[in-house]
C-alpha cells in the first residue's frame, strides 16, 4: 500500500507496486536480541541540535517574544524520544562574541563578507541575551565561552559572562559548558603558526578553570549540586592542525571535569566540485567513510585509557559545510541521508549527534524566524530528525536503545535494528536510489526487501513511511503521515487526509516479512 502526497494543492501518487529492483531474494536475518557486539545504548536524548550563537536569539527568542515555533518542533521529538533535545548554543560565532554590559539589545552583530556572508564575525552581546535561554521548558543546554579571542576585552567577556550564563541555566537546565569552537583550526589565524596541542590545552585548562571559579562563585548551588562539567576538545575534524589524540595525552583532562568527548563532522564541502545527492549524501558508503574516522579516534583514545567512561558524541555535524548547499541540503534526500547518518553513528558508538543550526542556513531543520533570504518553516531535514527520534523512540527515557547496522547489498539501501532494553523494538530501512519527481514523467520505482525475523511468525508489523514526491522535493513531506509545517498549525503535528496511514505487513510462517519501498523513501516496521 502506497502514499500519496501533498505537494501544494496538488496530489501526486507515490506510483503503481512496479518492482524494479528486488532484494527480498536474500533475506536480512535480525537477531530478535541484541548481538553481543553491539554498540553501547545512546545517550537520551540522542536527536540533539547545535545552534550557532549568533543565531540563538531568533531560534528561542526572548521572554516578551518566545519562539513557540521552536519550541513546539522541539517537543514534537520529545514525544518521540521521550526526552527533549539538548541544545549545544555555540560554533563559529561563539569564538566572536564580546560582552557589552551595556548593550540595550541582546545582540548586535556585524556581518562582514570576507570572512562569511551567513553570519556577523564582529559581535556584540548584552545582558538581555542570556533571556533566551528561559524561552524553552524542560529543556537542557551547553553554554559555549568565546576562546578564539585574547586580550583584555575577551578576558572581561569570560568574567562577565560566566554569571550570567551559570545563573540562566540554574534549575535543571545546564548540561554542559564549552571553551571554545573548533581550536584545531585557531592555527595561523588566531594563533600563531607554532601553536601546538601542548599550547592549546594550556590555555583550555586556564580559561576553563577560570570560568569554574566564576560559576562557583556565582551559581554555588551549580557547583555543588551538578558539578561544573565540559564538553571537549570541541575539534573540526580528524586531520586539521591539532591531534586529538596527543591533546588528550597532554592533559587535556587533568582536572577530570570533562563530561563528553565532542568532535566535529560535515560529510563534505557546500563548494565541493562533484558534491551531489547521490554520490555524496543519498550513499551509505560515504556515510560510513565519514563516520569511520570518528570510530578510529575513539578506539586509539579507548586503546589509550585516555577518554575510559566518557562518551564520544558529535557535538556539532550537519550535511554540507558551510552551511550547506541549496538543492542539496535542503531537499528530501538530505532528510534520507540524516536518518542513514544518525543511525549510523549511533550503530557505532558514537551516542548523541547535535545537528548545526542557523538562521538562513541551508540545512537547517526549520527556519525559526521570517528574513529576507528565506521563509520561515519547517525545513526538509527536520523530518529525518523525526524518523531517528521514532526510531529510537519510547515515552521511557531511561530505557536503554541499541542501534545495529544491517548490512545490505546496495550502497543506496541502509537498514537498522533498534533494540530497546535488550529486545528488538523496530527495523528502520532507507531507500536511497535517487528519483527526482520535477521534470519527470515516470512512474516512481518500488524495490522490494526482505528480513528474516526468529522467532517472529504470523504476526502483523505496522508500518510508518517517511515520503515526499522524490529525493529533489523541499516540501510536501511527511511522516507517518503527519506534517509538521509551519504554516498548518505553527509546527504541531497535524494529520494529512490525503496520506495513507495504518499500514501492516504479515511475517509468513517462516518468520520472514517483505516490505515495498518508493525509491527515496524511508519505513519503520515495529515490531
């Protein structure tokens, strides 16, 4: 049984049950509980997001105009996930922002074209900014200090807002602090050409200790209650200028107040030459590849007993770097590709992603306020989003998920088993051949999969579909056929009368269900 979408006022019909391309030759066997070398259960939650710091007063707003937009697009996984995302307020503008005890308005910011035309690099914030934190109930944050700058000004701003930030984020709502964006690429920019890991963790344990004394001071209940605990080394990437591996060897936790061990990822470049959906993103090859040097680092550093107990998360990663391309990180496919790379990471140990946001940004999940450059809504992406958090799902959360990647033939076809507290739970299976709806006439391909599940006979599975028109679509999507737009019903979810729902499939007597997908499609089977 197939869906139909709506795409505007228009229905287009995902297409007759043609099989063009048949994998159910070979089942998939899925262990009915979870293999001993699994990867450990995620952290909850795991859907988390990053949100660039420029841009988290038009994501939250403040307490005379709260987003509730946000707000609601956050609740919406907390439902699924039960847990509301964590939110990591920080990157590049983090490393950029100065304090104005005086400042009237929560931020001001310049955007200066030759070092980004999709944020301000000279910044300003005020007292009001800290507003924005109180906007979002129940929700937790990581506060992230400017270290990219030195000098008297930068030193006044860590003493200036350490108690601001400590006091917003009392009661419940701080998970963890963060010194500094990305120092692996301070080299030769704001740091000398000969700035070494030796150097960089110097200066972290100094500023870090610095802010705690203030925190301490200021927020004594934080301190004594949650502990003051970091996020780090917060690094671009693998191979830039500074070593993971030796900053861990040169101390970086002498002070045993690091909480989570946070990389950075981008699955490739926005201006890249031969970046396209289907070679790049809709690819479950170039997931892993991209994945794979995270999981490397983290065995060394494990090998080592460098980071024993604490956790590797992506504490910043998205599509495309730069903010992503337009036709690329904003279409359906990279909404596939989100729910393949999450589920991927989580298969491997890496236990939460916090997916990069920012106002105007091409991949962004939603557009929190209406400019000139983009309209405010709910962005493709988010939908991916919704798909991993029912994924790993439950109103439990502390329940214990495990994700294990089910190998498949393709290179465009991901599978997934999610195991909840020891038992499989759900099968989540992407369809990544890429079909563009907008100038074609054809009938969408349906291929054809098969699992083998023991111990599951003559039992009916549910069935939920994450569909658009094609890969190329940026509207018209939905999930088990809820829409969360904007502009139905401010980003609550509400129900498409023209997508089907209720969908089952029978396992036969062998213990083996088939299932039909569109091409550029993604389906959960609950078990």
């Amino acid at each position: 049984m197939l869906l139909s979408l709506l795409l505007g006022p228009t229905i287009v019909a995902a297409g007759p049950t043609v099989t063009t391309r048949d994998s159910s030759s070979s089942a998939v066997s899925v262990s009915g509980t979870v293999p001993k070398d699994a990867a450990d259960a995620v952290l909850r939650p795991f859907v988390s997001f990053s949100i660039e710091f420029s841009s988290f007063p038009d994501f939250a707003g403040n307490l005379s105009q709260p987003n509730k937009f946000s707000n609601q697009l956050l609740d919406n996984l907390a439902s699924l996930q039960g847990v509301k995302p964590y939110i990591r307020v920080g990157g590049n503008t983090q490393d950029f922002a100065l304090y104005d005890p005086h400042l009237k308005t929560g931020i001001n910011g310049t955007v200066v074209p030759s070092v980004s035309e999709d944020y301000p690099s000279i910044i300003s914030i005020g007292p009001s900014f800290f507003e924005s934190y109180a906007t979002w109930p129940e929700t937790k944050f990581s506060f992230g200090f400017d270290m990219g700058q030195n000098g008297t000004k930068a030193m006044n701003t860590l003493l200036g807002t350490a108690p601001l930030a400590c006091k917003a984020l009392a009661n419940g709502k701080i998970a963890y602090w963060e010194m500094g964006n990305e120092p692996d690429l301070f080299t030769g920019d704001k740091r000398p050409a000969n700035w070494t890991e030796s150097d960089y963790v110097t200066e972290w344990l100094s500023k870090s200790q610095l802010v705690k004394r203030q925190i301490a001071k200021a927020c004594p209940e934080l301190a004594k209650d949650e502990g003051i605990k970091f996020i780090a080394p917060s690094f671009a990437g693998i191979s830039n200028d500074l070593d993971a591996v030796t900053t861990w060897e040169d101390g970086l936790d002498d002070h045993h107040d690091i909480e989570i061990n946070s990389m950075h990822n981008y699955i490739g470049g926005a201006d890249e030459p031969g970046v396209t959906l289907a070679k790049t993103l809709m690819n479950h090859t170039s997931t892993v590849a991209s994945v794979q040097q995270h999981v490397n680092l983290s065995s060394v550093l494990n090998e080592k007993g460098l980071t024993k107990n604490i956790p590797y998360i992506l504490g910043e990663t998205n599509s495309l770097y730069h903010q992503g391309k337009p036709g690329l990180s904003n279409s359906f496919g990279a909404a596939l590709w989100g729910v393949d790379f999450n589920l991927y990471c989580a298969s491997q140990n890496i236990r939460r992603t916090h997916m990069h946001q920012g106002t105007d940004y091409r991949y962004a999940s939603w557009q929190p306020i209406q400019t000139n450059k983009t309209t405010i809504g709910t962005k493709a992406p988010y939908y991916g989003n919704v798909m991993v958090a029912a994924m790993l799902g439950g109103d439990d959360s502390d329940s214990d998920a495990q994700v294990v990647n089910l190998p498949m033939a393709e290179e465009t076809d991901a599978a997934y088993a999610a195991y909840v507290d020891g038992q499989l739970s759900r099968i989540a299976l992407i369809n990544m051949v890429e079909y563009n709806y907008t100038g074609s006439d054809e009938t969408r391909p349906v291929a054809k999969y098969s699992f083998l599940l023991p111990g599951t006979k003559e039992k009916s599975l549910s069935v939920q579909r994450l569909m658009a028109n094609g890969s190329d679509a940026i509207t018209g999507i939905s999930w088990d056929g809820w829409s969360y737009n904007y502009e139905l019903k401010g980003g609550e979810p509400v129900r498409l009368g023209n997508v089907t729902i209720g969908e089952s499939v029978s396992v036969d007597s062998k213990g083996v269900v088939e299932l039909k997908v569109p091409y550029s499609s993604g389906v959960i089977l609950n078990l």
